[in-house]
C-alpha cells in the first residue's frame, strides 16, 4: 500500500484533497440545513440521522486516505460510499414525507448522488488494482 497512499497523498488518483474539500464541504451544508428543519418529531430523527450520515462521509474518506494498507484503504472507503447512500435515502425521506420542500433538498441530493457514484468508483478501481 506505500506507492497507492503515496499516490493518494499527491494527488494522482483524482486529487484526494479535492474530494477532502467537497465531502467537508457537503458536511457543512447538511449541518446548516438540519438547523432549519421544522421542530417537530418526524424532522428531528429524520435531521439526526441525515447528519450523522453525511458528516460520516468526509470522515471515513479522510481515514481512507490515511489507511496503512491497501486492505484498509478499500475498507474505509466502502463505508464513506454507504454513508453517501445513506445520505441520499435520508433526504428523499425529506423530500417524500414533505419534511422539507424538494427545491431546498434537490442540491444536497444531487451531491449525494454525485459522492456516492465517485466513492463507488474509486472502490473499483481500488479493487481492481489490488
């Protein structure tokens, strides 16, 4: 695993800092619109795991790039994947019980979605590589 996290910490396999960035990134925007969730019983389970799951995402990336074995890399990055499809079903659980209006949830979807498919991804080519 030395010359993959050696690959991971340069930046060659898709720029590791980038997608760092932008799981944090996407952290901070559920965090910010769990703080605007009605106060009622349906939002607040709804709101707790929808922001347990998305801040786990950026989490278990950052411990996937710092894995001390190939074996742990592809581990650690399996659950950042299910974390962002956990993510995804939260929010559609939103948009769907009326929660919140879909036009609000339909941007942090979409960055679910797009997290999840280039988690799933990066697992792959791992894999492949092992």
């Amino acid at each position: 695993m030395g010359s993959e996290k050696a690959k991971v910490e340069n930046g060659e396999k898709g720029h590791p800092q980038e997608l760092k960035d932008r799981t944090q990134a996407f952290a901070l925007r559920v965090i910010r619109m769990t703080q605007a969730l009605p106060r009622n019983r349906e939002a607040d389970v709804i709101g707790k795991q929808v922001l347990r799951s998305a801040t786990s995402v950026g989490a278990n990336y950052r411990s996937a790039c710092r894995g001390r074995s190939k074996a742990e890399f592809i581990a650690k990055l399996g659950i950042a994947e299910e974390e962002a499809d956990e993510t995804c079903y939260w929010l559609e659980l939103l948009i769907q019980s009326g929660v919140m209006g879909k036009a609000k949830l339909e941007p942090l979807l979409q960055e679910a979605k797009e997290l999840t498919a280039i988690l799933t991804a990066a697992g792959r080519t791992a894999k492949k590589r092992k």
